[in-house]
C-alpha cells in the first residue's frame, strides 16, 4: 500500500503555464484564435493546451468568454448582412474655389477636402440569409435530395430444380 507524503516533491516536468496567460487567451480569442493557433502562441502542443484547461480554472473561463464574445459579434454581423441595413459612410468630395479679376481672368484657384456622411443603403445578402437559415432551421432549409425508390424483387429462379438451373446457365454461355 502506498502513502502520500505532503512534503514529497512532485515528479515531472513543472507546467508552462503562467497566471498571465489567461489574459492572452481571452484576447486572443476575442480576436478569433482557434486552439491550435493558441498553442503556437504560447509555445506548447495542443495537448498540454488542454491539460491546461482542466487544470486552470481561469484560463478555461478566458477561453470560454472570449470565444463566446467573438461568436456572438461575428452572428451579430452575419444577421445584419442577411437583414439589410442603413449605414452612414464618411466619403471625401473635392470642392474648388475659384476667383475672377473684374476682367474675367482667373485670379486665384483653391482646393480644399471636405469628409461628408452619406447615407447608404446596403441590401440584404442572399448568401448570409441562406447560411442563417440553413444553420437556424436545418429541417427546413437544409439541401435535400429525395430519393424515393420501389423495389420489387422477382426472383425467377426460386423453385426451379437443379436440372433447370443448369440448363439456364448453359443456355446464358
């Protein structure tokens, strides 16, 4: 039987992790890292990466929030491409002064640049609303292909003899 000393060194390799890298992996992954992209970010296999999660409560959680957060930013974007919107956009318009002698010579020429708003009109994108819809309701706009098929078997060789059978085969050579 086997005891446990609570003053015996543990065996192995000390772990990696760092309290900080909680921190990195939420902001990572609010920037939509994936986990094997984490892992060469902190210079370990994906394997060690999820020891990690089992063993830090706090890095799990990082991980979880932040890739909820980009979840649900990423379907917000997605929902108003599919729906349309109205923006306001900021385009740059040249204007040009331009003064006259009392003779009708150009006196002086100016250029400025001016940033205005515009209101845009982006319409829905068909491409989002079929995704949407495809991974919302799969059961109605999912991508069928319907095959419906009616099999009758006849058999015409059961219940012939062996004689019969042979004969069959020869006459088919």
């Amino acid at each position: 039987m086997s005891t446990k000393t609570p003053n015996k060194p543990r065996m192995g390799r000390p772990s990696a992790y760092k309290e900080e890298y909680a921190m990195q992996a939420l902001k990572l992954t609010l920037l939509g890292a994936t986990d094997k992209e984490l892992a060469d970010f902190f210079g370990v296999r994906e394997s060690t990466l999820n020891n990690w999660k089992k063993k830090q409560p706090d890095f799990l959680e990082s991980l979880k929030k932040g890739k909820e957060i980009a979840d649900a930013n990423v379907a917000s974007k997605l929902y108003s491409r599919a729906m349309g919107a109205r923006l306001t956009v900021q385009q740059p318009q040249k204007l040009k002064q331009i003064t006259y002698h009392e003779n009708g010579k150009k006196k002086s020429e100016t250029e400025t640049v001016r940033v205005v708003d515009l209101e845009v009109e982006q319409p829905p994108d068909t491409t989002a609303i079929i995704f949407w819809l495809k991974n919302r309701q799969p059961d109605k706009w999912r991508d069928r292909k319907e095959v419906s098929t009616d099999v009758t078997v006849n058999n015409e060789l059961e219940g012939k003899s062996d004689e019969e059978l042979r004969k069959i085969i020869e006459d088919a050579k």
